[in-house]
C-alpha cells in the first residue's frame, strides 16, 4: 500500500513538472534564462541539470549567473528569516 502511495506521489510530481513546463512552453525560451530554472528548483526540487538538459533540447542555455544570483538571494531570506525569529 506504500508503495502505491509513493508511486502516485512520484507520478503527480512529475506530472507538475510536465504542467509547468507546458503552461510556459512559450514564455519558456525566455524566462528559463531569467527565472524559471530556479524556480523549478526552489519549489519543486527539479535540478538544475535536468532543466540545462531540457533546454539544451530546445537549443537554448540556462543562464547560471542569474540561477545563482537567485539561489544567493533565496539564501539570504532564509537566513534573515532565521535570524529574526
């Protein structure tokens, strides 16, 4: 029964992956340079090599300044949020 719940949890994250990728198809090509990637990373743990692979796919490159820019400023939150509790 475990199992089953695992493998549905699994397929459902995927299936978001999927939707998030879809939804944005378009906006895609531009956005994965600015945002995207991190985003798929921060929220749904997606790595960041998986989504260079599906870019590179597409022709396209992550911009990973911008990827760590934004890791660095997640970071930072974290960390204030933290401190100020």
């Amino acid at each position: 029964m475990l199992l089953i719940i695992l493998l549905r949890d699994f397929i459902l994250f995927v299936f978001k992956i999927i939707l998030v990728l879809s939804k944005n198809l378009i906006l895609f090509t531009v956005y994965i340079k600015e945002f995207l990637s991190f985003k798929l990373f921060s929220s749904y743990g997606f790595p960041l090599e998986m989504t260079e692979e599906l870019a590179s796919e597409r022709k396209l490159k992550i911009d990973k300044k911008k990827f760590e820019e934004e890791f660095q400023r997640h970071r930072e939150l974290s960390r204030s949020a933290t401190e100020g509790k």
